[in-house]
C-alpha cells in the first residue's frame, strides 16, 4: 500500500511543481489562498447539513447555521440580491436547480449553442435535457461574437419559448439581458443568466449586471473570475425564492460540501475588499493581451468590438494547425490554454477546433499587469510562429517573479503546499 501513496505524493508534488512554473492561462480556473484552502481540510468535510438554516434534518448544526448564514447575507451584500442560495455544489448543479424552478418537462428555451460558446449544460446533451427540455439556438453574429437580437426577437414571437438562458463559457462581451427581458415579459417567460465565468468582474462592477437588467435569476459557480472554491450560487428576485430552494433541496443537492461552504464565505470577503481594484485590472490585462496578439499577427476575435471586455480572448487558429494543435505546442513550454470550438465549427469538430480560449484571471491574481501581458504576447509569438528555442526558460523566468496572491487580506506564496 505505501508504493501507492508513494505514487500519489509524487504526482500530486509533480503537478503542483508544473504549475508552480507555468502560465495558467485556463479561463476557468483561479488560485485560493491558504485561509480558504485551510477550511478544505476542517472537521466541516465529515460533516452533513440537509435542509435550510435552522432547519436541519440532523443534529450538531448550530455552528453551520452560523456558517452558511454568513455565506447568505455577504452573498446578498455582495450581489445586492433579493434571495440567495449557497447550497449548490457546481455550476451545472446550479443550472439544473434552475431549470427545474422555472420550466417544466417539454418546455422550449434559448440558449447559446455549444460552438457559439454556450455551456454544455445550456443545451440538450446535459442538464436542460435531463429536465426534458426542448432547446432552440440563438441566432448569433459570429463576427461581434454576439446574439443577433433582432432575430432573436421574431424566433420568440413565433416559439414562445419559457426561458432565455444566458452568460457563456465563450463570453466576451455583455449579452442583451435588457433586450431579452422585455421579449420574455411580453411572452410570460423568465431569463436565466449564468454567471459562472464573470462573476467576480460582476461583483467588482467591470461588467454587465444582470439582476438590475432584468434577469430573474443569475446562477454561477464560484471559482474562475471569483476567489472561491469549487461550488456555485444561485441568486433571483423574491418572488422565486421558494421555487429555488425547493429545487436545490431537495431537488438536486443532498448534503452541501460543508468545508468548501466555509471556504466560499473567506471568498466573499475578499471580493468586497478588493473585488473592484482586481476585476479592473482582469478586464485591462485581457484587452491589452488580446491587442498584442492582434498585432502579433494572430486572428483574435472580436476585433470590431475591441476584442474583449471580459477576462477571455478567443483566438481562430486554423491556420496553424487548429487548437489542439496550438493548445500542445503551448503546454510543450508550459502556457496552458484550452482549444476551443469557434461559432463556424461543427460539435463533431471538438477533438480539433477551430480556436484556442486564453483567460487572464489568474495571472492578474498573482500580480501581473500590462507590461506582462506584453511578455506573454511575445512568448506565444516566439513558440507558435518563430518557432524560437529556449521560450520554456522564458516562461519560468516571468512566473518566477509572480509566485505572491494578491488581492487578499494577506499577501502569501500561491504555491504552498
């Protein structure tokens, strides 16, 4: 049995290394620091809470109570909500929560497809068809890398659809939660806005607010462009507060992960602190990322609309090779992107799309600022079109010198472990 955890400790010490010498350049992934990794491994882990504050099915929850009472109220604070829930554990456990508070089975919604950057829970292959519902894509301007409202307007006039799922894993810009809302009042149908990738530059004010622009409920896991830990969160208007929680729990989540529930309040705290300093910075690094690319001589997209106003760049690299190809060659010197399906692929095209995604988040966590960004820009020309030697020692010099989390109440090394 020890060779097994031998084996163990020397991957886990192997990844930790790899990373601690890389570009983290995932726009899903963000780093915590060591007072929320440090409720990970609490007594909170053994623990089971089912049912609301107050109203437990087990006993020994009063200092839970407490905890996750907290969570709400900075939730709310935070958001500036009517109702919160804290209880769900992912992001696809949120959407189905709210898939099943406001639609029935056979009900038609819109969402984003997959290639155009919607999540997959969004469409028939996941969550909305395990709820049994019928999903019409938005049409969608490939070029602005936006809905095409317009359209989008006569198909809902014409389908009625009960819901208008917004927010994507491919989300650039503001999407029309004002356009939509006023569609959906027309018709008696609600909007869902999934936050997951932008919420804390939603909670710093660098994006768009979808509470206050009309949307009826707003879910998001809580790890990419937030400090949090692997979880999510689902916020709406009064009114549905009932129909929410009743589909969280009992409905999809038994007991809540009570550690990382601790772990998500340190979160929370931090985003008040210095959510709106961070998430500033984030939208800077991305635009001024995304520029250098451009004139680098890389298709980046969106470039009518300045190619970013989130944490994302999308990148079309067909011409070298396709984004698993891309993707490889960057691991190869330790910057790690995803490939990505580009609004002209096909799903069957998703072993080798058409694009890369590069998020900024993480390296903005750990301090780096536009005359980074530059740096990167350059690392990845020298990799992908110079085809330089020695760009691997490039990348671990510049990480060297940002191993320290900033944007939190105690400035530390990222990498302890």
């Amino acid at each position: 049995m020890g060779s097994y955890l031998d084996e163990l400790e020397a991957a886990v010490n192997r990844h930790n290394e790899f990373y601690k010498n890389s570009l983290p350049l995932i726009a899903s992934e963000n780093l915590t620091c060591s007072t929320t990794r440090r409720y990970y491994a609490s007594d909170l882990g053994h623990r089971y809470a089912e049912g609301k504050v107050g109203e437990r099915f087990y006993q020994g929850c009063d200092a839970i109570d407490e905890i996750e009472q907290l969570a709400l109220d900075l939730t709310k604070k935070l958001f500036n909500a009517e109702h919160a829930n804290v209880q769900p554990i992912s992001g696809v456990v949120a959407n189905l929560a709210a898939f099943f508070a406001l639609t029935e089975p056979s009900d038609l919604i819109m969402a984003l497809s997959i290639p155009c950057g919607g999540h997959i829970s969004h469409d028939r292959f996941s969550a909305a068809g395990i709820r049994g519902l019928k999903v019409e894509h938005y049409p969608f301007n490939d070029a602005d890398m936006e809905i095409d409202v317009d359209e989008t307007k006569k198909i809902a006039l014409k389908l009625r659809p009960k819901l208008f799922v917004l927010g994507s894993s491919v989300i650039l810009f503001p999407q029309p939660v004002k356009e939509l809302s006023e569609v959906a009042s027309e018709i008696g149908a609600r909007v869902l806005y999934d936050a997951s990738h932008v919420l804390g530059l939603i909670a710093g004010g660098e994006f768009q607010d979808p509470l206050r622009e009309g949307a009826d409920v707003m879910t998001a896991s809580t790890h990419k462009t937030f400090f949090g830990p692997q979880r999510a969160i689902i916020l709406s208007k009064k009114e549905l507060a009932e129909k929410i929680d009743k589909a969280v729990f009992p409905g999809v989540v038994s007991n809540h992960h009570l550690n990382t529930l601790a772990a998500l309040v340190v979160s929370l705290a931090e985003m008040l602190e210095f959510g709106k300093e961070y998430a500033s910075q984030v939208v800077k690094n991305a635009k001024r990322l995304a520029e250098n690319l451009y004139n680098l001589g890389f298709r980046v997209v969106g470039e009518g609309k300045g190619f970013t106003s989130s944490h994302q760049i999308a990148v079309d690299v067909r011409e070298l090779g396709g984004g698993a190809k891309v993707a490889r060659a960057l691991e190869s010197i330790n910057v790690i992107v995803n490939k990505n399906l580009m609004p002209w692929d096909d799903i069957s095209s998703s072993f080798n799309p058409s694009g890369i995604r590069i998020g900024v988040q993480e390296v903005t966590r750990l301090g780096m600022g536009e005359n980074e960004m530059d740096e990167i820009a350059e690392i990845i020309h020298a990799r992908l079109i110079k085809h330089e030697e020695r760009v691997k020692e490039r990348v671990v010099e510049l990480k060297r010198r940002f191993s320290t989390l900033k944007y939190t109440f105690k400035e530390e090394e990222a990498y302890l472990w």
